[in-house]
C-alpha cells in the first residue's frame, strides 16, 4: 500500500510502500483500515472496553498518560519538498516507543464492544476516530509492518535509510 498522506509523520511518509499483514491487529499497531472505497492508515490506541482521551495535546488511555510531556524536532519531509524539523513527543504503548506530533483534543470516549480507536501519528493533520468515532473490527483490513520501498514526490532517488524499517 502507497502511503498519500502526511497524517502519520514522522512513522510513515508520504511516498512510502508499506507491507501489510493479515494478522490480527493489537493495540499500538499501525493498520489499514477500509472506509467505503478508501483505505487509510492509522495506529491503534484504543480497544473495546478502554477510555481514550487527549487533553493538552497528550494522550491518555484508562487514565494513563501514554505520551511524554517533552518535546523534540524530528525531521519530516513538508507538503512544499523541503524538509521541516517537526515537534514531537515519544509515547509508550504496549511495549512499543514511537514518536507523535501532537495536536487535537478528544474528550473522554469509551470504546465500545467490536471496535477500534485509531489515531494518526501526527495528530494535527490526521483524520481519525476523533471525528468519526472508534471504527468497527472488521474495517481494519491488516497489519503495517514493513516500509518496502520509500520515494517521494520532490526526491530524485529513493529515500534508501527508511527501506527495510520494521514500523514500530
């Protein structure tokens, strides 16, 4: 799958080919999920059951803020072929450490049974479930492991350092 978006930098770029698995999805992984004829691409935060919140700019689950108060630039590739160094902070998740570029509020929201809370990764520009809600199981049409290839629209070569990255 083509990445088309800058709504999860600094894990996935525009311009990336990602490898998606079939494999059941767990909180903190990044999937494909199906909106009538469009595929996204989004990170798991919330499972049935559990409280999503962002308050600040952080993200909370059942209470816990997952998402570090710090903030460091990172570097993204910007919608005019430049690269911009973006603030971003390190959350945890179900064993994992990734970056986001917060943004956005979410009021507390229960999951409910069957679903999914997704999230992008770079919280301002995402379209995610704070507009449209937690999305059902069966949306989420597998797993992002793999950037496979990586070559952006302003490049003249492939951005070779991001081939072969496991998404974490």
């Amino acid at each position: 799958m083509w990445i088309m978006t800058r709504g999860m930098v600094p894990t996935l770029f525009d311009g990336d080919l990602v490898w998606v698995s079939s494999k059941t999805p767990v909180l903190g992984d990044v999937v494909k999920v199906h909106f009538d004829t469009d595929p996204g691409v989004y990170r798991v935060v919330g499972t049935e059951g559990q409280e999503v919140e962002i308050a600040n700019g952080r993200l909370f689950v059942d209470g816990v803020p997952l998402q570090g108060a710090d903030i460091q630039l990172v570097s993204a590739p910007g919608a005019d072929c430049s690269t911009h160094q973006v603030p971003a902070s390190i959350v945890a998740l179900n064993g994992r450490r990734f970056h986001v570029v917060p943004g956005g509020e979410q009021p507390l929201t229960r999951v409910p049974r069957g679903h999914v809370y997704v999230l992008g990764d770079h919280r301002g520009v995402a379209g995610d479930s704070r507009p449209w809600g937690a999305i059902r199981i069966d949306q989420v049409a597998g797993v992002v492991t793999t950037i496979i290839w990586s070559w952006g629209s302003c490049e003249t070569s492939p951005r070779w350092q991001r081939i072969g990255n496991l998404i974490e």
